[in-house]
C-alpha cells in the first residue's frame, strides 16, 4: 500500500476551476485498479492552498493511474491555472499484523 499526497496552490482566480476539474475526474480515477482514495482538501492554514490525498494498493497501480488518458488530459487543462509547482510526497505504507 502507498501514499501519495499532492499540496497545490492554484492562482486565487482558478481555485474553483481546479476543483470543480478535480470533481470531474474522481469516478474515472475511483474506477482504476488499485485506487482505495482520492480526496482532495483545501488546508486549514492557507485557504489558497489544497490537499490531495491518494491510497493506492500499489506503487505500480499510481503509477498507471499517472498515464491514463483522464490524467493526462487533467495535468494539460490544469497547468495554466498554477504558477508554483505542487510538492509531491510518496510513502511506503507499512502494515503490521497484531495479534
């Protein structure tokens, strides 16, 4: 299991844009192999300022999920509305079994 989290800041006058994009691709990304979720959230700090949360069963799975089709298309619509990069983090998920 992975982690993945995305913090994004779009310019103030394409925040909604961004996450009205966001809500258009969430049952195609819901639909891939792999996908257990996919939230996005907006910060309790900077209100410019979003929060993606992934959990993938794999780190093959995100990485497909990286090249379909609605990503691409996604990552070409959302591009202008940015004028800093999202930080991106991935973590390994560690499962321990209690007994």
């Amino acid at each position: 299991m992975i982690i993945l989290t995305v913090k994004a800041t779009p310019l103030k006058e394409h925040k909604q844009d961004f996450i009205n994009a966001f809500h258009e691709i969430i049952d195609l990304v819901y639909a891939e192999e792999g996908c257990v979720e996919y939230e996005l959230h907006t910060s309790t700090k900077n209100d410019s300022e979003l929060f993606i949360f992934e959990k993938w069963t794999s780190k093959e799975a995100q990485e497909n999920h990286m090249t379909t089709a609605h990503m691409v298309d996604f990552f070409k619509k959302i591009e202008p509305w940015f004028d800093t990069e999202a930080i991106m983090q991935l973590y390994n998920v560690i499962e321990e079994k209690t007994s």
